[in-house]
C-alpha cells in the first residue's frame, strides 16, 4: 500500500512539481493550495506525512500543524517556507516538526527526506499472506489497494494464524487466545468468525482439521 503525502502550498506550480516528484517515487500525493482546503482534511486518517508551507492564504501552516497534532500526536510533519530565516526554523522545530525545508529547493532532496522520515517513522510492519497485505500498524488488511473491513475478532484470528502458520489450533485454543479464559459461551462462535473470515478473503489458506480445529497453510 503507498504511502500518501499531503502537499499544503498555495504556489499552485511548486505544489504540482512536488506532487509530480514524489509521485515518481512512489507516493499517492494530495495537493491543497488553501488553508481550508487542508483544514478539511486533517481528519484524515489515511495521510501519512504532511508538507506544510509556513505562509497560508488565511492563517500559517504553524496553524494547521496544532490541528494536525491535536487529532493525531505522532503524525510526521514537515514546515517548507520561502523564508531563510533562523526564527522560523525555530519555531517549527520548537513545535515538534520532523523537518524544515527552505525555498528554495532541490526537489531530489525533498524526495530524500520524505523517503527517510517515512521510514524512520513506518517500519516494515506489513506481512503478505496468500496475497493479502497485513499492515500490523494500523491493524488493517488490504486486497490489492482495497481494505478489507474486518471485525476486531476476525482480525485477531487472523493474526493469531498468520503468525503461528503451519500450526494446527483446536477451537479451545483459538477461544482462548482470542476470546479469553472468562468467556463461556459456545465454540461455535469459533466456526461463525472463520466462516465469515474465509467469506471476506476466500484466497486465504485456511484449512479445517475434521474433529480438531483449523490450520493455515
């Protein structure tokens, strides 16, 4: 799944060419020229890194970065401004910024810091399983670039097998580890989750060991 970068500079023709460049690079990127066109987007869940320019239409990017750290503290964040100024660089920094990025710039280098704080940032938390992607992070699951809606037991399940794989679990083990010793409900409830678990991803390789329980691969 690419990451995507939010690019907020109302120079309509430098906000293109960064979003041209980390498009090449492998990144879906979501231009906005106006404050309020950023503003409505901060609740975003999706966007993994923002560029802010410091110098906004109606209020600065130091604006949007309170709102951005207010809904999500461990956003990456990076300030990108025409001016050379030891204050700003300050003042972004003192903020909890990621970076500074002065105008101005080698797009090359722009690149390079997004590909560094990404990765400083998201580590390689996502597993291929029959084809699907597991991002452990942000516990989703994708098929191709679609996400697969899956309820908090299904993907516990799921995890469960995914990292014991090639072991075999009876519907005592899986109830619990999943569900808790506490729960005295039936093990059917076991059969009803994967069943639905097997309906939304039908590559997956889970297998029924008759009178016992289930296996993946």
């Amino acid at each position: 799944m690419k990451k995507i970068i939010a690019v907020v500079d109302d120079e309509k023709d430098l906000n293109e060419l960064m979003k041209r460049y980390l498009e090449n690079a492998g990144y879906t990127v979501y231009s906005y020229y106006t404050y309020d066109q950023a503003a409505a987007k901060v609740d975003d869940e999706t966007i993994d890194l923002w560029l802010l320019d410091i110098m906004l239409d109606e209020k600065s990017g130091f604006d949007l970065f309170e709102q951005i750290k207010e809904k999500y503290p461990d956003k990456p964040v990076v300030f990108i401004s025409a001016r050379d100024q030891e204050f700003d660089r300050i003042i972004g920094l003192e903020k909890g910024s990621d970076d500074y990025i002065t105008k101005p710039f080698n797009m090359k280098e722009v690149v390079l810091r997004v590909n560094n704080i990404i990765k400083r940032f998201y580590r390689d938390d996502k597993l291929i399983v029959d084809g699907y992607e597991i991002d452990e992070q942000q516990r989703k699951v994708f098929d191709g670039e679609s996400i697969i809606d899956l309820t908090n037991k299904e993907y516990e399940i799921l995890m469960l097998f995914v990292r014991k794989k090639g072991t075999a679990f009876s519907r005592d083990d899986i109830l619990r580890v999943v569900w808790g010793d506490d729960y005295f409900g039936s093990d059917r409830v076991v059969d009803d989750t994967l069943r639905r678990l097997r309906k939304k991803m039908p590559n997956l390789s889970l297998n029924t060991i008759y009178g016992f329980g289930y296996r993946l691969g």
